[in-house]
C-alpha cells in the first residue's frame, strides 16, 4: 500500500494512491476552508467502510439482505496525547436479522483490517527528509 500527500495550501492536503484523490481540510474554526473531511473522520470513515465492506460480505454470504445498510462511527476526541478515543461502530440493517447471524455479523465485521490494525497497534516508524544544507 502507498499513498502519497501533497500540500495544497492553506491547511488543506491531497492524498492520491492507484489514480484516487480526496481532499482534507480542516473546520473554518480551525483555520481552514471546510473543503473536505479532517483527518479523524477520514480515519472514522476508513473505519466505517472496513466494517461495511466485511458486513456486505457475511450478509451476501448467507443470502441476507444488504440494501439499507448504515454504518455509523462515533469517537471522542481526547487528550494527554491528542487522539481519538472511545470509537463506537453501529451496524445498522432495514432487515430484521436472526439473533445467530447478529453475532457471526459481529465477529465479521470485527474481523476488518482497521478493526484489526486498532486493536493490534502497528509498528510506526517517522522520518525527515530534506535537501542537504549547503555549507
């Protein structure tokens, strides 16, 4: 996986990876245009569509219905360090659904790779680049 980010300007960034792009802005309250998602509700919404995605799939699977399928994340945003806390994922199906197909639902969509990924926490490692100062 690659994904590249270019500063565009004022606080607002593009990410680009396989020819996709989206935009990130922040609030006007927080110095920016609102011309597109911050970064945490990119992170819910990444969050939102893993899920999605491993919830159509066990649904599809076991010839339930998908159409009406909502995914709502909510999270706090928290401090000392800044970050995102207490995340809460919501499935929601317009179709009635057995309570044994409620949980295998669960264990699916807890099963997606950002699922995952928070709850088994990466490896991140930072690096600087910039052109050699003349002396």
């Amino acid at each position: 996986m690659d994904v590249q980010v270019t500063y565009q300007n004022g606080v607002k960034f593009q990410a680009s990876c396989r020819g996709h792009q989206i935009l990130s802005d922040q609030s006007l309250d927080s110095y920016g245009q609102d011309e597109g998602m911050t970064p945490p509700e990119w992170f819910l919404s990444s969050l939102g569509a893993c899920v999605g995605f491993y919830a159509v799939k066990y649904l599809e699977a076991r010839h339930l219905a998908t159409s009406g399928l909502e995914i709502a994340v909510t999270a706090d945003k928290v401090t000392d360090p800044l970050r995102i806390d207490h995340i809460h994922i919501q499935v929601k199906s317009s179709m009635p659904i057995e309570p044994r197909h409620q949980k295998g639902l669960e264990r699916a969509v807890d099963a997606c790779i950002i699922h995952n990924t928070l709850t088994h926490p990466p490896t991140i490692t930072t690096e600087v680049l910039s052109p050699a100062i003349a002396e």
